[in-house]
C-alpha cells in the first residue's frame, strides 16, 4: 500500500474542492465534494502509477505556517 497526501483547496468562483499531489506531475482534480474528490485523486493516482517510466519531481515535506503581525 502506497499513501500519497494531497493539497485540498476550495475555488471561491465555482466552490469546487481542488485537489493535487505535490511533487506528482499530472495527480490532481476536483470534484464538488470531499468523497467525491478523494475518489477522484484515488481513480488519477492508480492510473499514473501504471506508467513505468513514473519519475516524481519532488519529496513532500509538509506544510508551514506563517504569521504575520
């Protein structure tokens, strides 16, 4: 079992939740829920891996916060 993490954000224009994997050409999508997005990235995630000449551009690290008085 692989896991991938994925950036989740909310397009204020069409209130679609927007999905991708960082470092992962081509792994992203959107959906108008949080299950349906999921699937989504689940269905885009399988389908990149089967490419055998799959080369990931960077290492996911995490996130930071930043604050700003």
């Amino acid at each position: 079992m692989k896991i991938f993490t994925a950036i989740v954000e909310r397009d204020s224009d069409t209130k679609l939740y927007v999905g991708y994997v960082p470092g992962f050409p081509g792994a992203h999508s959107q959906a108008e829920s949080l299950d349906e997005l999921q699937e989504n990235l689940r269905e885009v995630i399988e389908m990149l891996l089967e490419d055998e000449d799959l080369a990931f551009e960077t290492e996911f690290v995490g996130t930071q916060q930043i604050a700003i008085q």
